[in-house]
C-alpha cells in the first residue's frame, strides 16, 4: 500500500507541473508563438521556455508511465506459474503468426505493381527488398491477428447464445 501513496503523490506532483505550464503557455498566447516560429532571426526562446518543457513532461510521464505497467505485469505474470505459461504460449501463437506472415505471404517486390516502376521511399532512397517484405508482413500480421480477435469474439457470442 505504501507503494500506492508514493504513486499517487508522483502523479499529483506531475499534474501541477504540467498545469503550470498549461497556464504558462496559454497566458503566453497562440500569436507569440506563431509570430516568434515565422522569424526566422528570432533565437526560439519563446517556443524553447513554452514547448519544451511540456514535451520534456511528457516523455518523463509515458517514460513513468510504460516503466510501471511493465514492472506490475511482469511481477503479476512471475507470480503465478499458470500465468506464466498462458503468457509464454501467448508469445508463441504471436511469433508463429509473424513468422506465417513473413514467410508464407509476405513478398519482397520493389516494384509498383500497375506501372513497374521502382518505388522510392520518403527521403528519395529506393525500397529494399527487405524492407518490403518486413511492410508486408507486419500488414499480414494485422490481417491475421485481426480476422482471430473478430473471430474469437464471433465464437463467445455464439457459444453464449446457444449456452442459453
């Protein structure tokens, strides 16, 4: 319980630091900062003493944030070997699925398929075959995982229907 209080005392700190600068930023106003972001002269204090810390913030609290769900699942998973082994045979459906997904649909065509020409990526350096095939099969894998969770839910529904 200790472990709670110290918690919620961490996040009401950083709920009145990020009010702080909430305030801050909007007494400073939307102009001054558009204005300061167009002059091009300006050093970027402004957005720098505003913006900044606000992301700072922000990374600290998803930092805090990931850091404490990791720490909590992973105790309640060690806790309990029945757990442990739902979680690890999860793990292993998941890999297998990615592994289906990269080797038996994904392709490495580099090419656009209406016109044949190769495809450039954003910053103008052409696809790899490689990345192709890690595009495609990160795509598979959704497709797969998603038709299984719509599936799964399709299944309870019905079962429960004719539970009744």
């Amino acid at each position: 319980m200790v472990i709670h209080k110290v918690f919620k005392y961490i996040v009401l700190l950083l709920c009145v630091i990020a009010a702080g600068f909430f305030l801050y930023t909007i007494s400073v106003g939307d102009e001054a900062i558009q204005t300061e972001a167009a002059d091009v002269a300006n050093d970027g204090s402004l957005q720098n003493g505003t913006l900044a810390p606000l992301m700072y913030l922000s990374y600290a609290i998803m930092a805090l944030t990931v850091g404490i769900v990791l720490f909590f699942v992973l105790k309640g998973i060690a806790s309990s070997p029945a757990v442990l082994k739902r979680s690890l045979i999860s793990i292993g459906i998941l890999v297998v699925i990615c592994l289906v997904a990269y080797f038996g649909f994904a392709g490495d065509s580099v090419n656009d398929p209406e016109s044949g020409k190769l495809i450039f990526l954003d910053d103008n350096e052409p696809l790899t075959a490689s990345t192709s095939k890690l595009v495609g099969a990160s795509i598979y894998t959704f497709y797969i995982v998603a038709i299984l969770a719509v599936g799964s839910i399709l299944w309870t529904g019905v079962s429960k229907l004719l539970n009744r």
